[in-house]
C-alpha cells in the first residue's frame, strides 16, 4: 500500500436527505408518504445524523481521515419559496465547524437530489425558474457560510436525470416485450406470481398521487430532481449549475467549485465501440462545455457497464454481485478517472466510490483496489486531489429503502441509532500517512 500525502483529501461522504432525518419539507419526504408511494420505506428519522454528527465525524476523524463531504439540505434553508430558515444556517455552520475542530476538510454539496416540495409545485427542474432560485439559494448559504469552507460542489451527479431517463425507455420496452410476451402465452409463462397490470397501475397511482400532493394538476408537470429529464431539462441543470458556480465564485473567489458526475465504466464488446462513445459523450462530453470554468471535477463510480451491439449488457453469468444489484469491479475507478482526465484538465476528486455489501471484508478488498487505481493514475500525472468513500454510514438509499448497506459505519436504527465503525473504516483510514 503506498500512502497518500497528507494534503490529499481522504474521507467519506453522506447526502443529508439520506442521513439527518426529519426532512419534512421536502419533495422526497411527499413522495415517500403518498398511499401508492415507490419508496420501500418512509426516511422517517434516517440514522438521525442531523443530531448526531459530531460523533459521526468524531468517527471519521478518529479513523485517521481528514475529509468529509456532506451536502445542505434546500428544504431546510428555503422551507417555504422566499422564506429562510436562519436556524438551520447556524446548523451547518455547527457541522462545519465540528469538522475543523476535529481535523477535517469539509466538502460542502448544496443540492444531493431532494429539493424544496414548493420548487416541484412551480414546475421543478424542467422550469427556466429553476435557476434564478437555485442561485438565489447559493447566495444565501455562501453569503453565510462562504468564508468557512473551500470545497463546494453545486450539484450532485448532475446527469442523473439523462440516466434515469435512458433506464426508464429501457425499462419500459421491455416491460411492453414482456407483456407481449404474457399475454401470448398466459402470465402463467412466467414462472412467478406477477402481475405486469399491477405494476403499471402502481405507477400511474403513483403518479396522480404524486401531483395531487404537489398541487399539480398534471403527473406530467412532477419534475423532481430523481425523475426522467428532457434534453431542455438536462440544459436547464447545465444552467443551474454555471450560474450557481458563478454567483458563489462572485461572492467567495477563494471557493474551489465544481459538480459531481456519474461515471460508468463502459466496456464495449466488438462492434459495439460506437455505442459506447455515444454513451460516453452523453453521460459526460457533453457537459465539458459547461464545466470549464469550474475548478475540479467530481467523479463518482460504482461498476463497469458492458455494452454489446444492441447496448447495455447484464451482469456476467456468475460474477459477484452486490446488494444493488451492481458487479463487484472496484477497478472501474481508475478506467473513469483516465477517460475523465483525457477531456478535463483540471483537478479531480473522487466524490463518491462504494459498495453496497453485508460483508465488510468485501468492503475493505473493493476499497484497496479501488485505491491502487487511484494511486497508479496519481502516479501518471493526473491531478487526483482527494477520495470520499460512499457512505461514512449506512443510509437511505432512496426507494430502496434501509435494505442496502454501503457504510463504514453500521447503524443501529432500532437499537437506539447506535453507531458501530466497521473495520473497513479503520482500513480506509491506513491509507493516510
Ligand atoms: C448517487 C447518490 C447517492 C447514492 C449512492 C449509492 O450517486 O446515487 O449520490 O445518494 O446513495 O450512489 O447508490
């Protein structure tokens, strides 16, 4: 194991919607308490993190590491459109401070997919408005706590919604090939108890529910952060984010902004380079125009993707897999931090790299060689300034509920939020001198 420098940013990152608890105004909390809701479980507290996060970062200092990257919750600042909340300002300026005292860089992200519920009534992030408020926004936290951060990510995997839109075409082809399919040859072909009818009236539930609950009259018009975005919404959050990065420069020039994106690791077979390209260029190439003027990048990476001819390919019969459904293939890291750095020449952090996993020893073997990766590309000159391990502490993980379990960090929730450090936290930590 070679060590990195002390000055290199080594930590782990957490997303305040899917750690604090209590987020009840915002558009995740609606969707999660709607009666057809897709959430396998409510957020209710969470692991309760926006009370305990002095022990939290205690844990993360105590294991030798020196960054942690969080993000500020919209829907507390801003609860209501126009009115904020000068509390809650004093609230991470306490998480901020708390980092200091123990040693440790904080990463501040001002959007990690929740956002104010008025925000989705207005129309959300399909609607020009967007911009103006998510600046005004960032003025108001920046204004209050500029002077005492220096990382600052605007937005968090700000291609997301280009993905989710990408899954939900694929998804929705075929689940119409698999009900051709069914009703040729009887649902009974499908060897279980399904019934395709039921999921497509639990969506469109879902839907009405949905913008009743925000007040819209069309479930066309729910543009959440976390929903399938248009090519104009995925501009708008280009937008979003070079205002954003604008107006915070503008009132801390000493501020290191950037955004976090996506990274699949895309492994064409033979004859399917060209997909994979076009795959590249929309998950990444075509957001460098706006990310030039940022001052880092931040690379996020789970798993490589294989893509054959006809694109996506599923997972290889017989290699492990974790609890997302992801494969085991820690060395994707290196593979998206060598493409990244060929088109961006400026610093790169890995904001987000993990494992959903029940065995921490998997944990800890994901992480070492996610980390030589780093090492090898540190090696070859390109300019990786730091890694947050995804998650300090098992979370949230959206619709998927409390089952998934991707921290360094294991959380007690029904035995009183109680925080047991996973030996992977102590091995993480090893690798600072
Ligand atoms: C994301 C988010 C995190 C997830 C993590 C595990 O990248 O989707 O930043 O909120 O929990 O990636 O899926």
């Amino acid at each position: 194991m070679k060590q990195f420098a002390p000055d290199f940013l080594l930590g782990a990152s957490t997303a305040a919607h899917q750690v604090e608890g209590g987020n009840i105004h915002s558009d995740c909390w609606v969707m999660e308490n709607i009666p057809h809701t897709l959430y396998a479980d409510r957020s209710g507290d969470a692991v309760d993190h926006y009370h305990r996060y002095e022990e939290d970062i205690k844990l993360l200092a105590g294991a030798g590491l020196n960054a942690y990257r969080f993000s500020i919750e919209w829907a507390r600042i801003e609860p209501e459109e126009g009115r904020f909340d000068e509390n809650e300002v004093e609230h991470y300026r306490r998480v901020i401070r708390c980092c200091r005292e123990n040693g440790v860089e904080p990463m501040i992200t001002l959007h990690h997919f929740s956002s104010p519920a008025w925000l989705i009534t207005k129309g959300g992030w399909e609607t020009e408005s967007v911009i103006d408020d998510f600046v005004r926004y960032c003025r108001y936290v920046i204004e209050r706590l500029g002077n005492e951060v220096t990382y600052v990510c605007t937005i968090n995997e700000a291609n997301i919604r280009l993905q989710i839109a990408d899954i939900m075409k694929r998804y929705m082809m075929q689940a119409q090939k698999a009900q051709a399919n069914a009703a040729k040859a009887g649902e009974s072909s499908l060897q279980m108890g399904i019934n395709l009818q039921g999921l497509q009236k639990q969506q469109e539930l879902n839907a009405l529910e949905g913008a009743e609950a925000f007040g819209l009259a069309d479930p066309r018009a729910l543009h959440m952060f976390q929903s399938p975005c248009t090519e104009e919404g995925d501009r708008i959050i280009c937008r979003v984010h070079a205002a954003a990065r604008d107006a915070v420069k503008a009132i801390c020039p000493h501020l290191q902004v950037g955004l976090s994106l996506s990274f699949h690791d895309f492994q064409p077979q033979p004859g399917a380079e060209s997909i994979a390209e076009q795959e590249w260029d929309k998950e990444f190439r075509h957001y460098l125009p706006y990310i030039q003027d940022d001052d880092y990048l931040g690379v996020q990476n789970y798993t490589r993707s294989l893509i054959g001819p006809e694109g996506l390919l599923p997972v290889p019969e017989g290699a492990e897999v974790t609890q997302a459904g992801y494969e085991y293939y820690p060395e994707g890291l290196e593979h998206v931090l060598r493409r990244a750095a060929e088109d961006f020449k400026k610093p790169l952090y890995v904001t987000e790299n993990g494992i959903a996993t029940a065995d921490d020893t998997r944990r800890a073997a994901f992480i070492e060689t996610a980390l030589e990766g780093v090492r090898r590309c540190m090696d070859d000159g390109l300019p990786v300034k730091g890694y947050f391990h995804w998650s300090l502490m098992d979370n949230f993980e959206w619709q998927k509920g409390y089952a998934m379990t991707f921290g360094l960090i294991a959380v007690d929730r029904q035995g009183g939020q109680k925080r047991t450090a996973k030996p992977s936290l102590a091995y993480l930590g090893s690798w600072r001198k």
